[in-house]
C-alpha cells in the first residue's frame, strides 16, 4: 500500500512524501490556489548498495514528536532487500523531511535493521504503522519459517523511534523484537501465512492506564478444505505477546478466521481498531476488517467484498457483524482498501466489480466504487 504524509508549512506549501519503488520523493505544492506550482523537494533512493536482485518500497509512515520544542518531524519507510544469497530481508529506513541525505548523516544513530528467517528465503515486509504519541515502530510481513518445513508466517517486529529493537518484547522472550504467528491447522511447504495490513488501538480502562493494541490481517490457508482464510491477530503492543481478551478458537489466543461459505479463496484488503464507550452496543476494543470472500450463489462460486468486525471479545454476534456486498452483475467483486470514521459513523470501503456495458455481455466490463457498511458496537450510517 502506498500512502501519503502532509505537513504544513508557514508559507501554505505543503509536503507530500511519495513512496515510488525503492525510493522516497518529497513534492511540496501550494494547496487551493488555480496556480499552484509542484515542485520537488529531495528523491532519497535506498537500497542501492545491493546490487543482487529486486529491492522494493512497500509502505511508508510520517510521525511528529510532539515531546520537543519545536515539534520534529520524522518520515519511516520500509520494505525489503535482496542479499547476496538470494534471499529477501526487511529493511526500515527512517528519514529527516528537510534532509534526505545519506542515512548515516540525516539521522546519525539510523542503522539497516533486517530480519532474515532463513540465509535464503522469503522475507518481506508490507506495512508499518507508528504509535503517534512515542514514536515505536511497528513493522509487519512474512517470513519463510526458520525451520525450513513450513511456509510462510506473519512476522512483526518493533522498533523504538531510532528503529533500535525494542526491549520489552525482548524481554518478554522474542529475540529481536521478532513476533512470529504460523497458523496451527495446516503445516507443510504450502501453508503460507500472507499478512497485508497493520493497524493500532487502545483499550480504555475504568482504573489505570490504556491498554496498547496491534492488529494484523492477512490471508493464511486453512488447508484443503477451506484453502486461504482472512485471519485476523491481536496482540499486546507493549509485550508482543496475543492479545488474551481474544480466547482460543482453535487457532491460538488472539487469533480469527474468516472463511466464505464457499470454501474457496478468501484474502484481506485492510483493518482497523476503535474503541466505543458502549453508547450502542458493548463498549470496548472493535477491529474491523474489509476483504474478499468466496460465496455461493444459487449454486455458483462468486467473490463478494466482505466486511467483518470483531467485538472485544472477538466475535462476529452479538455487537459484531458481517456485511457481504455482491454486486448487481454476475462476477466477482473485489475489496482493495478500507477506512473506519468515526464521525461519519461507518467503515467505507472501496474496490471493483463488474459493470453492465451496451452491446457487451451482462458479465462484462468491470467498474470501481466506495461503499459504506454498518453495524453494531456504535458504527451506524
């Protein structure tokens, strides 16, 4: 996912970074003016003192430390390598906006942080997400399982601001501040657990503080009969541990599936965590999120776009739900993203599907669009 950051000068002129294969490019424009100009800032290319194989971008990240005087603003980007083995690797990178000069001198204490699950494998990150009050790092994507008799896994690590390891979760017994999940039903070289998307949320307390949360959601097969599911993974941010108020189901503590009625191939788009006071339903810690399933209609296997969300106690009754969206051609209608508000009181979610075109067949063309689902836990239209 490609996503862009702003920040706001004196003069109007805004600062877009624009996350383009292996490198970053600053653009800054001046917003709501007919002769606004665009103008590049800096383009850092990473990476290149690789020279083995594709090196890539997947997701970047902006974060504004509020704790100095003035605010200081720090852009992340990650993605992964190719090593001299063949192997693929995580790669984090973390960048001053108004200095896009060699790592080692924009931010002088940066270093290459890599996680490689095996000498030569798969390993590739896919998203990041930053805790906007400290600044942590949290970098998610998969990984070929170490032993070598397994495919790949969810893999998340957390870094501090300065994309050190962070010492709790190491503390808590993971090396590295290295967070593996293998789905426990299917094992061999074709269980492939494929995350696509990282999201973070508090759980509020009556007494004491907040608790910080990490959702991941992917697609992970489930084996023969119900080929790759959309399972979504809590776990505690501050020790990288599952999330406990998500019991066991048969995939581990923390864990969910979803599986279409088809039992066809099921994969995630994106999620979301938000909290609700309980105003309409049960207050506490709702995940939502959006994919594509396979379902039955009238006897024939469709994909639908999908979406789910989990109640605190990770269920899907009660003030969870799930809205299945098939749209009004025959065909498959596929989710790409998705985003929770909050004031507008809805989770939008966008994709395409196939559209009617004269003098074609009913079945063809294809089209895009934004629609809107409902539920429970206090998100209504």
């Amino acid at each position: 996912m490609n996503h862009t950051f702003y920040k706001a000068k004196r003069s109007r002129v805004r600062t877009a970074f624009v996350l383009v294969g292996a490198a970053v490019i600053a653009i800054s424009a001046t917003p709501r003016s007919a002769s606004a100009q665009v103008t590049q800032q800096w383009h850092a290319r990473e990476f290149q003192d690789r020279v083995f194989g594709v090196d890539d971008a997947v997701d970047i990240a902006y974060w504004k430390d509020e704790s100095k005087n003035p605010p200081k603003e720090w852009v992340y980007m990650t993605g992964y390598q190719t090593t001299s083995t063949g192997a693929t690797v995580f790669a984090t990178y973390k960048y001053d906006p108004n200095d896009p000069g060699p790592i080692a001198t924009s931010v002088a204490d940066i270093t290459y942080p890599e996680i490689a699950g095996q000498a030569t494998g798969t390993n590739r990150a896919v998203a990041i997400a930053i805790d906007p009050e400290t600044g942590d790092v949290y970098v998610t994507g998969e990984s070929i399982d170490p032993t070598g008799a397994d495919g790949l896994d969810y893999v998340t690590i957390k870094y501090d601001k300065d994309l050190v390891p962070d010492e709790d979760w190491e503390a808590a017994g993971h090396p590295g501040a290295v967070v593996r999940w293998d789905n426990p039903i299917f094992a061999g070289p074709g269980s492939h657990d494929r995350p696509v998307d990282i999201a973070l949320g508090k759980r509020f307390a009556e007494f004491g503080a907040p608790q910080n949360v990490i959702g991941i959601t992917g697609r992970s097969n489930g084996g023969p009969a119900t080929k790759y599911d959309i399972v979504t993974v809590l776990m505690n941010a501050v020790t990288g541990n599952p999330w406990s108020d998500w019991g066991d189901v048969g995939l581990g503590v923390g864990a969910r599936s979803f599986n279409g009625d088809a039992d066809g191939n099921d994969s995630a788009a994106g999620l979301d965590l938000y909290w609700s006071g309980g105003i309409e339903g049960e207050a506490g810690l709702y995940t939502i999120v959006a994919g594509t399933t396979r379902y039955l209609h009238s006897g024939q296997p469709n994909d639908d776009i999908v979406t789910i969300q989990y109640d605190p106690d990770g269920n899907r009754t009660g003030s969870g739900w799930t809205n299945v969206y098939d749209g009004p051609m025959i065909g498959d209608d596929v989710a790409t993203a998705m985003v929770v508000n909050l004031k507008r009181g809805g989770v939008f979610v966008c994709g395409y599907t196939p559209h009617y075109v004269a003098g074609a067949s009913a079945s063809s063309g294809g089209g895009s669009g934004t629609g809107a689902a409902s539920g429970g836990g206090g998100l209504r239209r």
